[in-house]
C-alpha cells in the first residue's frame, strides 16, 4: 500500500467518499495539499510526518469505537440491546 493509499483509505473510513476537507481539519494541514497528494501533483514519502499523524487518527477512532461499545454495556457487563453480531462485538 502506497502512502497515497494509506491517504484514501483512511480517510474514506473516517469521513467516507468525500473526506479530504474533513480529514484535512483532523490533520490541520490545507485541504488542498491533501488533493494534490491524492492527485499526484505533490509527492508523499513513506517518511512524511503526516503517515504517523494518520496512524494517530486510526487509533483513536478505535478508542472512540471502544468507548461507544461500553456505553451498550450495563455495569454487569449484560448487554443493554442485543446486536446481530453480538458474539463477533464481545470479542474485540
């Protein structure tokens, strides 16, 4: 997976299709320069500093996800509602 790649993919999962002013905010980085990497007009080294800042978001949509499956959770840890994939959530 190219850098470029690892771009597109993570945005898309964090703000969908149409993700780059979005994830350019969560960057702090110019929503233009976020396209002209997308569109091969500025280059992205598997160096740069904003893959690890990618890397950062991914986890922490994950803390979030984490949290948010707490909150179905009752103090006994019974489910509150009962999902489809119920035995797939309890695993993570």
């Amino acid at each position: 997976m190219t850098p470029v790649d690892l771009l597109i993919a993570t945005g898309e999962m964090l703000h969908g299709k149409h993700f780059t002013n979005k994830l350019a905010d969560d960057l702090g980085i110019d929503d233009t320069t976020v396209r002209y990497w997308i569109n091969g007009k500025r280059p992205l080294a598997p160096e740069h500093p904003i893959i690890d800042r990618l890397a950062d978001l991914v986890d922490l949509k994950i803390a979030d996800l984490i949290n948010l499956k707490q909150k179905f959770l009752n103090p006994d840890g019974e489910d509150v509602i009962t999902f489809r994939s119920n035995k797939n959530l309890r695993q993570l």
